[in-house]
C-alpha cells in the first residue's frame, strides 16, 4: 500500500466515530416519512437504511428502485438479495410517479437491480418510468442510476432517449478489485458505457466509487483519471461498509483528511462536483448535480 494511503487508514476494528449517524429529523422528514408509511411507498432510502435519508428528504430528493428487489448479479458488496428476479411488474411506471407526486419529490433519483434475465436488460421499464415521472410530475428533475444493460448501445440508447437530467453509472471499485467486488461486471465496459453516454447526448454523467476494500492511492486516482477520459462530469466517493458477514470485509477505514484530498484531487481534474467523504453515496446531494 502506498505511504499516504497507510497514514490516511484505520483498520477495521470498530466503526470510528465519524461514520456514527444522528437519527434523521426535522419537519421535512417527518412529513415524508409518514407518507411512506401512510401509502406503503418503496423508496431505497428506507430499505437501504441511507445515512443521509434525513438530509436528502429535507431537500426534496429521494431514491426509487425499479425492476424489484432481486438482482441477477451477485456482487460481493451489495445487500440486494440475488436470485430469479420476480415478473416485470408493468404498472411499475406509474406506481413510481404517483409516489413522487404524493412525497412531493422536486428531484428522484431511479435505480435498479439488474435484469440479465430479461431480453431488453430491463431497458424499457426504465425509459417508461422516466416518461411516466415527467408525465405525473413535469416539474422533477430526475437522475437515473443504471446498470450496464451489458454494453449494448440499444438498450443505452432507450435511456438517451428519454434525456433524464442526470445519467449515472457507477464503477464501484479500482480495476484490480473489480472481479471480486463485482463479480459479473467489467471494468472497461462500464468506462465505455459512461464514454458512450456523453458521446451519445447526455447531459450529465456521473459514478461512484466505495473506498476501504483494500484499493490504494495511486488505484483510486488512476480510477478518477479514466472517468475524466470518459467526460464523465460528477463523482462520489464513500466509505464502504459490510452489509452482512457474508459480504465482502471492509479492509480499512478511511480517514476525513483522505477523502478531503481525493475531493481536492477531483476537481483539479475537472470533474464538475466531487462528493467525497465517509458517509456519501451515490445520491448524496444528487440535486446539485444538475447544476
């Protein structure tokens, strides 16, 4: 491991204190979250347990996942069970914007599991909820955060298509880790996604990646420096951590001062925002990524 990225680490031993989370709160919140529970609404921020749920909510952003909750993808980090994905639910589109319109959502971002199993990689749904949303709810703006529907520009181009604000995609990991953390995936086809997108009219795009799997300095960088080849406009940058024990372990803990440096890093590359810092996910401030 490189000498700054030692300085910069705790090994795993106990969460530190600055990955110890408040309870969400504040009227906002509380507001939204009743509604949740009033009209039985899925958002992932509840059932991925997000550290920022409060702080998002109370900027009007919330996260919706699409296409189920069973992933044909077996990633060694993810806490979304892997399975046979359930039948494609094709009133989906409109559940999701009426679920935006009752939350009052000014900016929803979409995700999904992976669909492998299907023939359009789960393509059309996603270009349906998007119609959807902007039909129920022409005032949200929308990031989409898509799986790599394998590369094939047909599928990509269903999302290009319907020009959500913000196309992300993310890495995940440094191109050494990658085969472990995710398994079916591919470092190089998820850069040519990216380039494609922009390539192809995106307006923006954006990745994310996790730290403490055991990457290195010089990996993250190189990681950063191959998505600015891909014109790729916002980055996130968080620490990972074990959804279970059967998960992949976390390493090491990375330091405030180290994500400080990869956030300065960043954006003397270029990149347009750079969210870098423990607690960050994918859709952390996802609001001010259309800017």
């Amino acid at each position: 491991m490189s000498t700054s990225v030692a300085e910069n680490v705790l090994p795993p031993k106990g969460k530190p204190k600055w990955l110890r989370v408040k309870l969400p709160t504040g009227k906002k919140y509380t507001q939204l979250r009743g509604l949740v529970d009033k009209y039985d609404l899925h958002t992932i921020c509840t059932s991925g347990s997000c550290p920022n749920m409060g702080e998002c909510w109370g900027e009007g952003t919330a996260t919706f996942m699409i296409l189920g909750n069973i992933c044909t993808r077996s990633c060694g980090f993810c806490g979304v069970k892997t399975g046979r994905p359930e039948t494609v639910d094709w009133a989906e589109p409109e559940k999701v914007a009426r679920s935006i319109k009752i939350m009052n959502i000014q900016h929803a971002v979409l995700t999904s599991v992976d669909r492998d199993d299907l023939k359009d990689m789960g393509s059309i749904i996603w270009a349906e909820t998007v119609k959807a949303v902007r039909r129920m709810n022409p005032e949200t703006t929308m990031e989409t955060l898509i799986p790599d529907f394998q590369g094939i520009s047909t599928h990509l181009d269903r999302i290009l298509n319907v020009a959500p604000e913000v196309i992300s995609h993310n890495m995940e990991t440094v191109k050494r880790l990658t085969r472990e953390v995710r398994i079916q995936a591919k470092y190089e086809r998820s850069l040519e996604v990216l380039d494609y997108l922009k390539k192809n009219g995106a307006k923006r795009t954006k990745s994310g990646i996790m730290l403490g799997l055991g990457e290195e300095e010089n990996e993250v960088i190189t990681t950063m420096e191959d998505l600015r080849k891909a014109d790729v406009d916002v980055i996130t940058i968080g620490q990972y951590l074990q959804p279970s024990k059967k998960h992949l372990p976390v390493k090491q803990f990375i330091l405030p001062e180290q994500f400080k440096k990869y956030e300065e890093v960043g954006l003397e590359m270029g990149f347009r925002h750079v969210e870098s810092g423990a607690l960050v996910r994918s859709s952390y401030k996802a609001h001010k990524h259309i800017h």
